[in-house]
C-alpha cells in the first residue's frame, strides 16, 4: 500500500473538517489508488469514512493490509556503539537565487546519436505517463514537452508520489552503471579515469537520497514494488549495454532524462505555488528529516516548495553534468566538474545547475 506520512494530522480534526478534507483528498486519492492498484494509511480511511457518515470502526474500507503491520518504511537501527552514519558525499548546497533560477531546457539533437537518444527518452516519458496513470487533460502541451508546464488539470498529491518515486527509482540506475564500467575500465587499462568515476557515484547517490525522502512520504505497496523492479532489470541491462556500446550516447540519453526531471519538478514547484496540491501548500507541512539533514535546510526554510527547491536543482545539475560529459572525449578528457584549473585561465570551474544545455568541449577544455 501507499501511505502517506503527513495525513497524519487528519486525525485530529473534527468530523466536520475530516469530512471536508476527505472531498479533497481522499477522493482522488483513491481514484488513483484504483487504477494503480494502491492503499491507504488508516488515517486516510479515517477521513473517507468521515465523508460517507459512517462511525469509525476497525473495518478497513480501501486496504487489506492490517493497522499493525504499518511502519516506518525504513527505521533507525539501535545498536551498542554506532549512533548513525552520515552521507558518503555531504551535499555541496545551493544558494536561494541558485535554486529559483532553475528553469526548464531543452538541448535540440544535433547528431544521429543526439537523435536517438531524445526519442528514447520521449518513449520512456509517455511510458511513464501511461503507468501512472497520467489522464490526457493533465498532460503539457506536447509541442513543447519539456519546457511547457501548464496543464488543464493538475496532478494530486498521490499522483505526484507514484511519479516521483517511480521517477527517482529509475533515476538512480545510469551513475552506477556508468561508475561501475569505467572503474572496470581503469583497472584492466592500468590507467587514470581523470574523475569521472566520483562525479558518477554522487549522482546515483544523491538520486538515492531523493527516493529515500520520497518513501518517507509514501511507501510504495507490492504492486508499485514490482513494476519499480521490472523497470530496473529492463533500465539496467539497457544502460550497461549502452554504456559499452557508446558511453557518449548514453551521457546525452542522461542528459534529456535529466531535462524531464527538472521539467517534472517545475510542475510540481508550480502546482504548490497555485494552491492546487492543498497538502503541501500548507507551510505547516513537515517534510522528512532525512531531508533537512541531508540538504542542511535552514529554519523557516523547510517547507515543501523548499524541498523541491533542492530536489529540482540536484537535477539541473545531473542535466548540465551529463550533457557536457556527452561532449567530451570519453577516454581522455578530464572531468571539469571536479579539476583544478590552471592560474590566469579564462574558463573557472563550471558550475552545472544553470547551465541546461551543458558546457561545449572548448569551453571547459580549452
């Protein structure tokens, strides 16, 4: 099942107010829980038995799964000397302005290659679309698909859930794979990877994050489980032979899937400003710790817009990250990202989260 973390406060309105909520929130939650074959929290159930007059019971109305069997999708582990474990790459942080000027980009294809992987990607966008149950009203305008984010009906927040996690699942698969290939590669060629490799493992890591936070948020039931393992073993095997065949290829293929993710979260960025996701448009709304602790969010900061803030800029990043890679002599070019350049260059360090369409070869190599 699916259960939503900050429905918890529907329990302590009054019937009045569970029942106005349950017009809301329920209602098409559980349209969306029908098609994908979802659950709900008790809490959730509260409020729809709220709406229909019925007293409260323990008859579960949406979910077979028992009250006692819900918990943390991933609690603290308490053991004799270990207090926790911190994050293997702390995040480098944004500033404010950083964040807000993230915008939705598009790359146009230039080469054979370019072309291909675009229209993967497109595949792969109406394919997401399809399984989470995307109606035609609430799609952009297909013209421009990655940059327009208006639509005639918005998506709910359980919705946005299934998309994102599903999102963030698959998200995390090409770092590891591209890491993976090219430590591999380093070490039967007994030569340098000029730091690629780091640059690689921090993405998926901090992809991992973002569905670690997401989870906090909803967990995902047994059927949204075995789609997310289905789609992995496909993305994986897809990305490894990819990799192998053209890693230059497979970096532009990053690079357009990283434009739909900045697009999807400037939807979602928008949505909450316009009051359509009700929940998270609630400054009260308490985000995971897991995320204040990860991205180090300052107090009044902490909302759910500001979560995505952060979340959207991560994929800038990838997106500009990935896009210059593409450009690079993929055996012997360094990786700007993460070089030392020489005193008096024209060209400083790059900076990916503004830079959608990635920074040309002579830009950063010179």
């Amino acid at each position: 099942m699916i259960s939503l973390e900050a429905s918890k406060r529907i329990c302590s309105t009054s019937p009045k107010q569970a029942a106005k909520l349950a017009r809301v929130v329920v209602a098409p939650f559980h349209h969306q829980a029908h098609n994908l074959g979802l659950g709900y929290t008790p809490t959730l159930e509260a409020a729809a038995i709220a709406h229909r007059s019925r007293p409260s019971s323990s008859t579960r109305s949406f979910s077979t799964t028992s009250t006692k069997q819900l918990r943390d999708i991933f609690p603290a582990k308490d053991t004799p000397f270990i207090r926790k474990t911190p994050p293997a790459w702390p995040h480098p942080g944004y500033t404010e302005e950083e964040m807000l000027a993230v915008a939705p980009a598009h790359r146009p294809p230039k080469t054979v290659g370019d072309w291909l992987a675009w229209k993967f990607v497109r595949l792969a966008r109406w394919a997401t679309d399809l399984a989470t149950g995307i109606g035609r009203d609430q799609q952009v305008d297909m013209k421009n698909p990655t940059t327009a984010v208006v639509a005639q009906k918005p998506l709910s927040e359980a919705q946005w859930l299934v998309r994102v996690i599903f999102l963030e699942s698959i998200a995390g698969v090409p770092g590891m794979v591209g890491a993976m290939l090219r430590h591999l590669h380093s070490l039967r060629r007994l030569k340098r990877d000029n730091g690629w490799i780091e640059t690689l493992l921090e993405e998926c890591y901090n992809e991992r994050m973002h569905l670690l936070v997401f989870t906090k948020m909803a967990e995902p039931g047994w059927f949204m489980k075995t789609m997310i393992l289905g789609a992995q073993g496909v993305f994986f095997n897809a990305m490894f032979l990819s990799y192998l065949i053209s890693p230059k290829i497979t970096h532009r293929f990053v690079g357009y899937l990283e434009e739909e993710a900045v697009h999807t979260y400037t939807r979602l960025l928008k949505e909450i400003e316009n009051g359509d996701l009700p929940k998270w448009s609630n400054p009260d709304f308490q985000i995971p710790e897991i995320a204040v602790t990860y991205w180090r969010m300052p107090e009044g900061k902490r909302t759910m817009k500001d979560l995505i803030l952060y979340v959207r800029a991560d994929e800038a990043v990838h997106r500009g990250v990935n896009h210059t890679l593409s450009n690079l002599n993929q055996v012997e070019d360094p990786n700007p990202f993460v070089s030392e350049y020489k005193t008096g260059s024209e060209q400083q360090k790059p900076h990916a989260v503004l830079k959608g369409t990635g920074y040309e070869r002579e830009e950063v190599i010179g």
